[in-house]
C-alpha cells in the first residue's frame, strides 16, 4: 500500500535555496565539529609522504640553523667596527688596561666601563681583514640557508600536491559509489564546493602551513637558546610578550575558528542556491518564483559576506597586534641593551644581535599566529571533505552467475520502503507482471510511481520485502542478466492496521492492440522487461 501523504513520493527536497528543507535552506554556521578527528585524518592522508616530510624536518633544521647564528655573526663585524673606532681614539703604546685606568682618574668612569668590556687595542683601528672573513662567513651561511629553504618549499609544496591529488582520486571514486538518495538529499550546489572549493583551500593550507609551522617552531626554539647563552636578563625581557601573544592569538583564533567553518558552509549554500536556479530556470520562469529566487541570491550573498568579512577581519586583527607587541619589544631591549653596553656588562655586537633575535623571536609568533588561522579555515574545509568521503555507500552485489531470464515475469512482495525515517510511503506492497502484460501505475503526484520504478532499477534499496525476475531473487544475477534489480531484504512486521492488498493489474493487452495515450503527470508505466514494447 502507498501513503499519499503531500510530497510522500519524492526523495527529501533539496529546495530552491540548495538546502535541506524548501526554498531558503541553509545550513547553520558551525565550527570544526571534532579537531582532533580531522587532524588525525588529514595525518593519514600524508602517511604515504613520511618519507619526504622527513628530508623536509632535516632542510628546515639546517635552514633554521643557519638563519639563526647569522646574527651573532653579523654582530662580530659590528664588534671589529666598534672596537677599531674605540681604540683609534684611545693612545697608542699602552695596554687596555692601563688606557681604562687613565680613564678613570681623569673622572671618565662611564667611558672606562665601556672600554673594559671591549676587545680593543689602544691606537689601532678597524681590522678590515678581520671584518671581510667575518662578513664572507655571514653571507655564506645566509646563502646556505636560502638555499636549503628553497629546496625545503620545493618538497613541502610536491608533497601537498601529491596528497590533494589522491584526496581528488578519492573523492571522485566516492562519487561513483554513492547511492542515488545522497545526491536527492545534498544540495549539488554544496556538493560541488566540497570537491572543488574545500580540495582547493586544503591544498593552500598543507602547502603554506606544514612547512611555515615547522620552520616557525624550530626558529623559536634555536632563537630562544641564542638568546639565553648571550644575555639570560635580556632573554627574560624578550619573553614577557610571549604570554601575551599567545592569549592574544587564541582569543582571535578561538572566534575566527567559527567564522571560517560558517564561511566555507555558507559558500557551499550559496553554491547550491546558483545551481538549482540554473537547472531549473525553467520552473522558476513557469511558478513566477523569479522575485523570490533573486531575493534569496540576495539574503544568502549578504549571509556570505557577513560571515566572509568577520573570517577575515578577526584573522587581520593578529598582525597588527603581534607588531604591536614586538615594538615594545623591541622598545625595552634596546633601552636595556644600551644600559648594559654603557656598563660594560655586554658588547655592542651583542645588542645588535639580540635586537635581531628579538624580530626573529616574534616573527615566527606571528607567522604561526597567522597560519594558525589559515589552518583553521584548511580544517574546516578538511572536515567537510571527509564527511563526504565518509557518507555511506551503496550496498555492493555479492558475486554470482550470470542467469539469462526465462520469460521476463517481474513480482514485487511485501516491499517497505521509505525516503525518510518516520515517514512511510510503500508499505506492504505486492504487485506481479506476467510475460507481455501492461501494468499501468496510476495516482497523483508523491503517491510513488516513480518510486516503484527507482525501486526495480536498484536506484534505492528497499527497507523489506522480495523484488524478483523469474523467480530468481539474487540482486547481482538478476542486475547481471536483465539490467532490473532484484533484492531479497529480511521481513518485518507491518504497522498494525495496514493491509497488504494486490496492485491493480490491466489484463493482457496484444501486441496489436491500439495503446491509448495518457497524461505523462499523472501516471508511470513499469512493464516486463522481456516485452519490448515501449510505455
């Protein structure tokens, strides 16, 4: 028996608006659901990459090395420089010692402090000998590291290519497996900017973000312990903004997360509005829905924007607010600095170089700031993709030997089915077609014609009940042999009040007989598929 029940017959509408649920449907923003799942998964998918990820980790390691000790390099030369102007002024013949003394009898007591903690030679200036090794030494290991760092973004961007690359393979083998109710209940709109739009923003991601964080760690790590063996005081000065970056960026992070994920939902919806209004321009012409469909372009571009403008203004507000903190950085060391050079405690080269420590230290901070909030957007677009990659799939045929049918008899017994859970449509049916009969399946619109015929091609699978060819009830031979599908499915108890009578049947109509046209709305034919008479 067939419920009537409004649209009872009809896969769930996908809807004018490219969401579940009529014209305007629209997936509410959300977050990343689960974090920890997505990451383990986007993991996996770079397992078969290990072996590169690993040469990457040792090119950024030397990469990183090599940046951080320029500095110190870079502030020995600035140490000849200072130390051959400073002994140029001092007289020639006595020792340093002797030259801090006379300092400070005639009362130069801050001028002697400076002198001391100097490698000066009174009456000698600039050692440019010394200089040049020290500035040819700096510039190879800078090309040493630029080097090492363009191998490194050269690897790090084949192994994110090759990783989208079988998450594309993937997708598009997902497609073919999915049975034809997940189209029917997904908006294609959304549909298409999973495989397209979110493929594409993983791809950005794992190529800017897995070799930036790895770089941008390690550079933390070795810039902190340069700082540390130069001056520990200083190191503490450099590390009072750390805290503060770090609230700071979990505090936008935290907020732009879910600006990001209702970014990427809300494109997918706008997607999917695009396309219905392209495929069925038509209708919308035909149910005067012209106004309304604009109007709802209009409601879910605006939706976009607003989300789009919060993704992006919370993701700028961390540079300006890194910079911020790294000036005052900046600010307090060099006055320390200087304090401490003036006192002899430290070299010149020495605050020059912690200074470069110092960008170097919060530089990193904000580029992870700032790819954080990149990986924030990747993972909402990665978990999209593997909730697509993770839909159920159409159940396989079991294998089995090829039966030609005998004379084409098709019966259908006791079938259940539903589109949705809670809400019946056929239940209880029997319906049984002899060779060269004519059935005719006749009733208004969503009382399931078409079902009965989705239902013999296996475009769904029944609930219960038995769909037989010839008395043969094994799917992969009868789908093997004739193109229609028959399923057996357990029993199950029909709803109590619920009869199971016969479908209505025609009598057997010649093949001479004159067939009579009826009106394609309100009507679907099955016929046997030996009977090659058209409906």
């Amino acid at each position: 028996m067939m419920n009537r029940g409004p649209g009872a017959g009809r896969p769930p509408a996908r809807g004018f608006g490219g969401g579940p649920g009529g014209i305007g449907g629209m997936l509410p923003p959300q977050k990343t659901k689960n974090v920890r799942r997505t990451v383990g998964l986007l993991l996996a998918r770079l397992r078969p990459e290990r072996g590169w990820i690993t040469i990457s980790a040792v090119l950024a390691v030397g990469s990183v090395a090599f940046t951080v000790i320029g500095p110190k390099i870079v502030g020995n030369a600035t140490n000849v420089i200072f130390d051959g102007i400073i002994g140029k002024l001092l007289p020639a013949g006595v020792t340093k010692a002797q030259a801090v003394a006379g300092l400070r009898a005639r009362g130069q007591n801050q001028i002697a402090d400076l002198v001391s903690g100097s490698n000066v030679l009174p009456g000698h200036g600039i050692d440019f000998t010394k200089l040049g090794d020290i500035l040819a030494l700096a510039a190879l290991v800078y090309v040493l590291s630029a080097l090492l760092g363009w191998m490194l973004a050269y690897i790090m961007a084949g192994v994110a290519q090759r990783t989208v690359f079988r998450m594309r393979r993937d997708v598009d083998a997902k497609l073919a497996r999915l049975p034809l109710k997940y189209f029917d209940s997904h908006p294609h709109g959304d549909l298409l900017s999973r495989v397209t739009n979110d493929i594409d923003n993983i791809t950005t991601t794992l190529q800017q973000s897995m070799s930036q964080i790895l770089t941008s760690v390690l550079t933390i790590i070795g810039v902190l312990g340069i700082m540390l063996w130069i001056s520990w005081l200083l190191a503490l000065v450099a590390l009072v903004t750390v805290p503060l970056s770090i609230v700071v960026t979990l505090l936008v992070a935290r907020q732009s997360q879910k600006q990001f994920a209702a970014q990427w939902a809300r494109t997918g919806d706008l997607n999917g509005h695009v396309e219905q209004m392209h495929t069925g321009h038509a209708l919308v012409q035909v149910f005067g829905r012209r106004q309304q469909a604009i109007d709802e372009f209009g409601r879910q571009n605006q939706s976009l924007y607003e989300a789009s403008f919060r993704a992006q203004f919370l993701s700028g507000i961390i540079q300006p607010a890194m910079m911020f903190l790294g000036n005052l950085n900046y600010v307090v060391i060099a006055a320390v600095g200087g304090y401490r050079v003036v006192t002899g405690a430290m070299t010149l080269g020495d605050v020059q170089a912690f200074i470069q420590y110092s960008r170097q230290f919060t530089m990193p901070i904000m580029q992870l700031a700032g790819q954080l909030n990149l990986l924030q957007s990747g993972l909402a677009s990665a978990e999209r993709v593997f909730e697509f990659l993770a839909a159920d799939e159409e159940a396989p045929d079991r294998a089995a030997t090829s039966v030609q049918p005998k004379d084409g008899s098709v019966t259908l017994e006791h079938v259940f089915f539903q589109y949705e859970p809670e809400k019946p449509l056929i239940t209880d049916f029997d319906l049984e077609v002899k060779p060269g009969q004519m059935i005719a399946i006749v009733g208004p619109t969503g009382a399931g014609k078409t079902t009965i015929v989705n239902l013999l091609m296996r475009f769904y699978e029944i609930d219960a009940g038995r769909l037989c060819l010839d008395e043969i009830c094994d799917a992969k031979t009868c789908a093997m042999s004739s193109g229609w599908s028959c399923r057996t499915r357990g029993s199950s108890p029909a709803p109590s009040g619920i009869t199971s009578p016969m479908a209505r049947r025609a009598p057997a109509m010649p093949r001479s007989s004159k067939r009579h046209r009826r009106p394609m709305s309100t009507s679907s034919c099955a016929r046997c598929p030996m009977d090659t008479r058209r409906c």
